[in-house]
C-alpha cells in the first residue's frame, strides 16, 4: 500500500490494479472506501482499461488475429510501479509487458495520478499510445464507497444526480448489453434500498449529470464523485451490501451484434500513435 496525506484526509492506494484502497477524513476518522470484505467482494476500485465490461465471446480480432481479453480489460489486478511520491500526491504506473500483449497487442504507459485536496480526492488517468500503429482505447472508473448500515439503514440513503435526467435502464440481458426497462428514471435521485441491486448493476447511457452524490437524509453526510464527464454511468453492489459503487464509463460491455472489432465499440477512442489521452475524476466529501 502507498500512502499519502494532507491535513485534511489520509488515503492509501493498492499497488495491485492502482486500487484506491482508502481515504479517511481526519476530523470524522470516517473510512469512505469500502474495506474488501470478502463476504460481499474482495475489491475496491478496479481501473477498467482497455474495455469495460466484458466481450462478446471474451474475444476481439485485430488485424485477422483473434485475441482474449477478460471483463474489464487487462490491468484490474496487475502490479503498478511507484513513479512519484511526496506528500499529498503519488502516481502509479503501469507499461505493457509480454502477458499484456498477448490480450492487447500494443505499446502503451498507463499512468494514474491521486492528489489530496482540502475536500477530497483527485484521481487523473494518462494513457499513452508509444506504438506506431492507432490504439483503441476505452476506460471506466469503478470505486466502491462505504455506507453506514450499523447506525443506519440502506433506505437512509439516496442516489442524486446534479442533473434532471430522463433515463432508460440498461443492463445484462441474456448476457449480453441490453435494454432492461424503458422509462426506468425519471428525475434526480434514486432511493437506495438493500434490494436495489438483486438483479446486478444498473446502467445508464448518455446521462446529463457530471457529479453522482450519495448523501444521507438523517443529517449533513455526503460523498460526491464528479464524473469528468464520462457518458455512460454504471451503478451496483452486492444485495443488501454496506457499500455503493458509483462506476462513469467512457465505453460499456458488448451487446449481442458487437462486431469483434474495438473500434466499434461504442465510446472506444482511436488513440493516434504517439498520442496521450488524459480524464479522470473527483471525490468530494
């Protein structure tokens, strides 16, 4: 584990898949990441790159050459290397290697940047293509954010969205991206019930909102993740789990006529040889 500090919060950051494994607001000593308890799931903040989700057949083609990649892509559980550290900052990196190529057959530095502001968390990705050959690139962020279901209940909670949003639900359907239900949502905030996720993640494309709140109705608690303009959100938790996960994806998981090339992947950028991609997010507590 890495840590950093600043007057304000402490956090701690997993080496493994560069997972935000902690952050801890001094003046409350409240743990706002969620512990990995593997009763419900042995995670906190997968980094999902290059695809989100899974692949039609787990399997893509690239230049007539047919390649395995599994869910969420290939870095969610590789080690990172510290390249910065000091104070309320760090970066990990992680660069292809020969196990990397074999499911994602290009030249690229993933780097991943968490600095400590005086109300929360930054947290920057940069993705550079060091190949000579257009990259397709997809990314999504996946932290799991602690909820007190000892002092209080599931239904203390609510989702807010910083935008009015008139959303249908997407999700696995057949096992496959698909649509759930029409006219799931309308508004801004969605209860959070202990069952809310019996039937898996929900799944909204093309929302309005750049900030997902999750804020308790029985007295000033709150945790907002700007989303920095990610598209696509993803929402889930274990049934009746002490954690919610707020996931902004910039891609999503294969539908059933997915055609085997990244490229057309909704969302999936082109990344140009040579090039950098920068996004990232924001917590705010």
């Amino acid at each position: 584990m890495i840590s950093i500090e600043n007057q304000q919060f402490t956090a701690k950051i997993d080496l493994k898949g560069a997972q935000l494994a902690s952050l801890v607001k001094k003046s409350t000593n409240y743990e706002y990441i969620w512990q990995r308890d593997p009763k419900y799931w042995t995670d906190s903040a997968p980094n999902l790159f290059p695809i989100v989700g899974h692949l039609k057949d787990n399997s893509y083609q690239y230049q007539q050459k047919t390649y395995q990649m599994a869910k969420h892509g290939i870095v969610r559980h590789e080690p990172f290397t510290l390249t910065k550290n000091g104070g309320n900052h760090c970066q990990l990196s992680y660069q292809d290697t020969p196990k990397s190529r074999m499911a994602y057959p290009f030249k690229f530095t993933l780097l991943i940047d968490f600095t400590l502001t005086e109300n929360g968390l930054d947290v920057a990705y940069t993705i550079k293509n060091q190949d000579e050959k257009i990259m397709p690139v997809g990314l999504g962020y996946h932290p799991a954010f602690a909820i007190d279901t000892e002092n209080f209940v599931h239904d203390d909670y609510e989702i807010v969205f910083n935008k009015n949003e008139d959303l249908d639900l997407y999700g696995l359907v057949d096992n496959y991206f698909g649509l759930r239900q029409k006219d799931y949502f309308k508004g801004n905030i969605i209860p959070l019930k202990p069952t809310l996720f019996d039937q898996d993640a929900l799944v909204f494309t093309d929302i309005k909102s750049t900030a997902i709140t999750i804020k308790r109705k029985t007295d000033d608690w709150f945790l907002t993740m700007e989303t920095g303009g990610a598209p696509h959100l993803g929402l889930w938790a274990k049934s009746a789990a002490p954690y919610v996960c707020i996931e902004p994806w910039y891609t999503y998981l294969d539908g059933p006529d997915a055609t085997g090339d990244l490229l057309d992947k909704p969302g999936m950028y082109a990344l140009e040889a040579g090039a950098d991609l920068v996004r990232g997010y924001r917590i705010l507590v």
